[in-house]
C-alpha cells in the first residue's frame, strides 16, 4: 500500500492535470453543446470508463503493445482521428435542426456514453500516459506493482470524473444563456461539429512522445 504522502502527492497530481483544458474537457463541452446538460454527463463518464480501461491495461502490461509498436500505435490513433471526425460530421449534418428544439432526441444517451467510450480508447496517447504517469508513484518495496498501478489509475479517476461532469453543468448553463440569442441556437451543431473534428485532426497530427 502507498504512503499517504505519495497518495497525496498523486492526488494534487491528477488534479492538475485534468483542470487543464484539453481534448476530454473540449469532447464534453462539445457534447454538452450539441445536446444538452444530460449528454455531457453521459459523455464525460463514458471518458472514465474508457480511461478507466486503459488504466486497467497498462496494469496488465497491454498498453506496452501500444507504446513499443509504431505500427500498432499508428492504427489505434488514426481510428480514434476517424471516429472524431466521424462525429462531427454526424454533427455539421445535423444543422438544420429547428432553432426551438432543445436536444436531439434521436441520438441516445446509451448511444452518447458509447461514444464516449470509443473516443477514449482509441486514444493511444492515454496508453502512453499511464504506463509514464503511474509509474512514478509505484514503490515496488510497499507491495505489489500491479496492484499499486491499479490503485493509482482508480484513483485517478476520483478527481478526472468529476471536474468532467463539472464541465458538463458549466457548459448546459453557458448553453442556455447564448440559446436565448436565434442564431446561436442554429449554429450549436455546427461548433459543436468544429470542435469533434478539431479534435480528430489534432491527433491525426500529434506525433508520438
């Protein structure tokens, strides 16, 4: 078992590193946009499931196929690319929407939380982030390597959840305020749309660290 010092010290860790902005924080506004405070919600514990099972991987050593083979690395990213920008076209395609309606009631909030899912795992640069993050906290003489990587990539998730679903309730009530301007509520497909496949080019393009 850690120390509390190094559980506190992995604590104030993680926290800093999921308030920064970055693509999860701009998936779940992107979703909140486009479908409302409940689809954020969905989708930002889709990301912890997703990251959750990375982290579970790297605990089995699975990640490593990943991080040492460019060809596997390579085919995981450009589907995650895909997926996103697959998304927000799905998105720009639905544009058209009357500016009244206030979700998309086509589009299932099992159907949401999967694709937040998919988007994560398919996301290799979270692979390589926990089998470097994690590590540092592991001390092989407190027990069992694997099972304090473990209890490290859970408890990662105590601070990464939350501040996603905070996102999710800041984003609905920015939401609501611009949707009483018209062309706002036009157009929050299309940015919603813009910022999925934002996201899918930028990590077509980033390169591996």
């Amino acid at each position: 078992m850690p120390t509390i010092e190094t559980i506190m010290l992995f604590m104030g860790a993680a926290l800093a590193l999921n308030v920064t902005p970055g693509p999860s924080i701009a998936y779940v506004m992107s979703r909140t946009f486009g479908q409302g405070r409940t689809a954020g919600l969905v989708s930002a514990l889709g990301l912890g499931t997703g990251s959750l099972l990375h982290a579970i991987a790297a605990t089995l050593g699975l990640s490593a196929i990943v991080t040492y083979s460019p060809v596997a690395y390579a085919v995981v990213k450009y589907l995650g690319a895909a997926y996103l920008v697959y998304l927000g076209v799905s998105l720009l395609r639905q544009r058209t929407l009357r500016p009244t309606d206030a979700v998309l009631p086509n589009l299932a909030l099992s159907h949401v939380y999967w694709q937040g899912v998919l988007t994560e795992i398919l996301n290799p640069k979270i692979a390589l982030f926990f089998l470097s993050f994690l590590p540092q906290f592991v001390d092989p003489a407190r027990g069992s390597v694997a099972g304090q990587t473990l209890f490290f990539g859970l408890l990662f998730h105590v601070t990464g959840v939350p501040i996603n679903m905070l996102v999710a309730v800041t984003g609905s009530g920015i939401a609501a305020w611009f949707s009483r301007n018209r062309l706002f509520e036009r157009m929050r497909n299309w940015l919603a749309g813009i910022v999925l496949i934002g996201l899918g080019v930028r990590l077509a393009l980033s390169e591996r660290r």
